[in-house]
C-alpha cells in the first residue's frame, strides 16, 4: 500500500487552497465552500453535546438518534425504501463515504465509470482502492449530462459499477430523470452496482432531484452517498452518511469505517440531529441566495470575462465551469487551463481550478465557486477585468444583482 500510494494523485484543488493562503486579499473561488455559516439549531445541538458531556465513544455506524432521522430523510425526501435505520451509516463528511465504498466495494483492476470531468477525490479514492476510474465524457452541448449511448460503450467485462454525481461537480450539469431511468435500466441489465454521490441534492435551480435508488428493483444495486457539508453549510464540521440495503457490504464498511476513525467525532453527530430535527427554511433561503450569486457572476462574466471566458449558467450545484477562448495567448505550450488559473490567481488574485485537473475532457475551462459572498464575488469579477484589460464591473455587479434575500433567523 505504502508504495502504491506514490501512483495516488494528489487533487489540484488542494494544491491550490494550500497556496491561496500564501495570497494576500484572496477571493477564495476556488474551493467549494460556501460563505453561510451552519444554522444556530446545529450549533445550539453541539454546544448542549458539550455541556452534557457527550465526549465519549459512540457506536460505529452513527448515534441511533441521528440513523432514524437519517432513515426517515431519505425516505420522505429521496423516495428511497429505507427499511432500517441500520442501512444507513455515519461518516466523516462526503469523502469519507466515497473513501469507505471504494475499500469495501472493490477489488484490484474493477473499472467504475464516471463522469469526465469529475471531482478529483471520487478518482482518487477508486484509484487508493486499486480500481480503475473510466472516465466518459459529460457534454457542454448536452447541459454537462452524458450521451448515454457513449457511456453505455464503456462497459466491458471488468467493468464493476458507474458514478454519477447529479447535480454534479465541477459542471453543475443536472441529470433528468429519464437520465437516471436509462442508467438504472443500464446497471440492471448489465449486473453493476451504481454509486451515486447526491452531495449537492439541495443546490437545484432548475430542474428536479433524482434518486436513483427510489427507482424500483434500484436500492439493491446502489450505494448512495451524501453530505451536511453543502446543504447545512457544515463543510469544515466533516458530517456525511451513505445507505446501502445490502448487509454483508455493510459489514465491510463497518470494518473500514472502525478503522479509520472508530466512530464519527461525538459533537458533530449531534450537530447533525440538530439540523435534521430543526426547521429546514435554511436550505431553501441557501438555495435562493445561491440562484441570485450565480446570476450575479455570470453577468459579471458577460461583461468582464472579456469573451475570453464564457459558458452558460448551471441548473445545480455552484460552480462555473468557463470556456476559455482558445485564441487566448497564454505562451502557446501547455495546458491553457493551468495557464488560465495561473494567470488569475498571480494577476488578479482569483482562487480558481483548472479544468484539467478534473479530468481530460476538462482541458479548456475553468472552474469558479460562486458560492462567496456578494462583495468577494465583485471583487473578484473587478479584479478579472483589470487583469483582462475590461476595466471597472462594480457597477455592473451592483446593477445586477437584486437585495440578498432574508436569511431565516438564527434561532430557526
Ligand atoms: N462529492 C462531491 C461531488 C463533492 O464535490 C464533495 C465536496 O466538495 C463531496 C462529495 C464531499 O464533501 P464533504 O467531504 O465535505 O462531505
């Protein structure tokens, strides 16, 4: 393992948010954190789990407290036929999930197929299971969804399960249902398992949330995984749970999970009772700042990218995925994205990602999250145009964008 970790890339993302650090005056868009602070029903949840002494080992899979919410959420929201709360299990944070599947999932040389681009750790974490991520293309011209005829071709006989992420990272592609219908009727057909990282579940502008696993004859064959990070804006809390119908992969996941962390730290599961036990009108005034951010930076884009950068504003998720102007210089050699996120981040101070580094078919763009605050969002489309020589956005940015929305009070 120690050696084959050396063959284990590291994400570019992280590369990158180590060295915006070093930056001065930084507009952090390059990391997809939100600027929202967690609701005050989650910190109440962990203040009272600190004066009660709620410090001490828990059971493996998670406080049966939050496994019933868990189960309960799942069954009302994602349709999905939770018969017990064992199936579902705690996790640290949705990477932890992933990390967890993989050991438990697969064997050295399955290929999973997933989306090219992708979110860098989802590769990586196969990868550290000696598994061989496939990438097949998400299409711009198709909304950043995959021509599922091309991804149906990528199944050969070691092909072991699919990835889907919907809404998805780094695109913010949404699939329609008749999407996830066909992917299920391909993964019944063809005997695979479907993982399906549903991280951005709640960040939906246009369009609708399908579970797959709500599908009928589907729960068997999935593993679903999902995040507190984007929905409870709980990203550095690390709080993240999957549900799987099928015990004896349980039993794997259990072992794994004990191993690298024996249980999800005590404070944040409560944190998560909390914001599942709470009023949820967080989620929906989230959401509908995030629709006005997005706006706002892809007006500012229209104005300020100078052409150079262009794309068309997402249905989920809150990244701009950019088009970068191949005609645009940047010393001819190499990869125009790394170029691109260099140029931005030593010129105009811009945390970005280089769409390379989520795969081939992401050379060519660059990835933004617009889920900063307003001002660091202007800031940062100011900065741009100075750097592409467009000159002053604030007015435009501030003409654009409509009042921020009222967020609900804290003690909701
Ligand atoms: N899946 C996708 C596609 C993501 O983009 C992320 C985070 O950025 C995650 C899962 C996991 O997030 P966390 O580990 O914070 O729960």
């Amino acid at each position: 393992m120690g050696h084959h970790l050396d063959r284990v890339p590291f994400s570019g993302i992280i590369r990158i948010r180590d060295m915006m650090y070093s930056i001065e005056n930084p507009f952090r868009l390059d990391q997809g954190d939100v600027s929202f602070d967690a609701p005050d029903t989650v910190k109440a949840a962990m203040r009272r789990a600190i004066d009660e002494n709620k410090s001490h080992y828990l059971q493996t899979t998670g406080v049966p407290r939050l496994l019933e919410l868990l189960a309960d959420k799942l069954r009302r929201v994602n349709r999905i036929p939770v018969a017990d709360p064992d199936e579902v299990m705690v996790t640290t944070g949705g990477i932890h999930a992933l990390y967890l599947v993989c050991q438990a999932l697969l064997e050295p040389g399955d290929e999973v197929i997933l989306p090219d681009p992708t979110w860098p750790p989802c590769a990586g974490n196969m990868l550290a299971a000696r598994a061989v991520p496939v990438g097949c293309p998400v299409h711009e011209s198709l909304g950043w969804r995959f021509d599922l005829d091309e991804l149906e071709s990528r199944i050969t006989p070691a092909t072991r399960a699919i990835y889907i992420n919907s809404p998805h990272n780094p695109t913010g592609g949404v699939l329609t249902r008749a999407d996830v219908e066909r992917i299920a009727a391909i993964v019944q057909e063809r005997n695979l398992w479907l993982l399906s990282d549903e991280a951005y579940e709640d960040v939906i502008y246009d369009g609708e949330h399908v579970s797959p696993a709500s599908l009928p004859g589907m729960y068997e064959r999935c593993i679903s995984v999902y995040t507190f990070s984007k929905t409870y804006a709980m990203t550095g809390l690390r709080l993240g749970y999957l549900a799987t119908p099928n015990s004896a992969l349980r039993e794997r996941i259990k072992k794994v999970l004990f191993y690298t962390c024996s249980n999800v730290t005590s404070v944040v599961q409560f944190g998560g009772i909390g914001a599942l036990e709470g009023p949820q009108d967080c989620v929906a005034a989230f959401r509908e700042e995030l629709k006005a951010r997005r706006d706002l930076f892809y007006d500012g884009i229209r104005h300020h990218g100078a052409g150079v950068l262009t794309g068309a504003a997402p249905p989920g998720a809150f990244y701009a995925f950019l088009r970068i102007d191949p005609a645009w210089p940047h010393e001819g050699k190499g990869s125009a994205s790394w170029a691109m996120a260099a140029h931005l981040i030593s010129r105009a101070r811009i945390g970005c990602v280089p769409g390379a580094d989520f795969g081939p078919n992401g050379e060519g763009y660059i990835r933004f999250c617009f889920a900063r605050d307003r001002r660091e969002l202007a800031g940062a489309l100011e900065s741009m145009g100075r750097a592409f020589g467009t000159g002053a956005i604030s007015e435009v940015a501030a003409a654009s964008s409509p009042p921020p929305p009222r967020l609900p009070p804290a003690s909701a």
